[in-house]
C-alpha cells in the first residue's frame, strides 16, 4: 500500500520523489497534527464555527459575533501551547 502512495504522489510532484520516498514509511510523520496545541486549536475553531453558525441560524447576531470572536481565541491558544512546547517537535 506504501508504494501505491507513493506512486500516486510522484504523479503529482516527479521532481526527485524517487530519492525523498527511499527509506521512508509513511507512518513516520511524527507530531503530523497529533500534539495538545493542535487539537486545542482546531476543537476551538470548530466550536466558534459551530456558535457563529448557529447564530446565524437564529438571526441572533451577538451569537454570531460571539462565534466569530472565538476564532482567534483558538488560533492564539494553539500558538501559546505551541511555544509551550506542547506543539511539533521541530
């Protein structure tokens, strides 16, 4: 199945994908989005998608705008536990 991939994605991008595919499982992209700042981000987000939507819905607008408030709620939580190393390993 590795290979599949592989080959799908050297379709995409020919350009040395024979040599950056050698020696790699696709199971190694460590911290791919599995780390605390990530998901506290995106479950924030979400929910601020979810109370704006639901503002607008129900034709109330300080819901809506509560929502929307959130978002960068979320993207500055993500950020800070980031840099509290909670984040990808670099």
């Amino acid at each position: 199945m590795p290979e599949l991939i592989q080959h799908k994605i050297c379709q995409v991008q020919p350009i040395n994908c024979e040599q950056e595919f050698k020696g790699i499982s696709m199971s190694e992209h460590l911290d791919h989005g599995h780390t605390v700042a990530a998901w506290a981000a995106v479950i924030i987000v979400t929910l601020a998608f979810l109370v704006g939507t639901i503002g607008v819905v129900i034709a109330k607008p300080a819901i809506f705008w509560i929502g929307a408030a959130l978002i960068p709620v979320g993207l500055i939580t993500g950020k800070v536990l980031a840099l509290a190393g909670l984040g990808a390993k670099q």
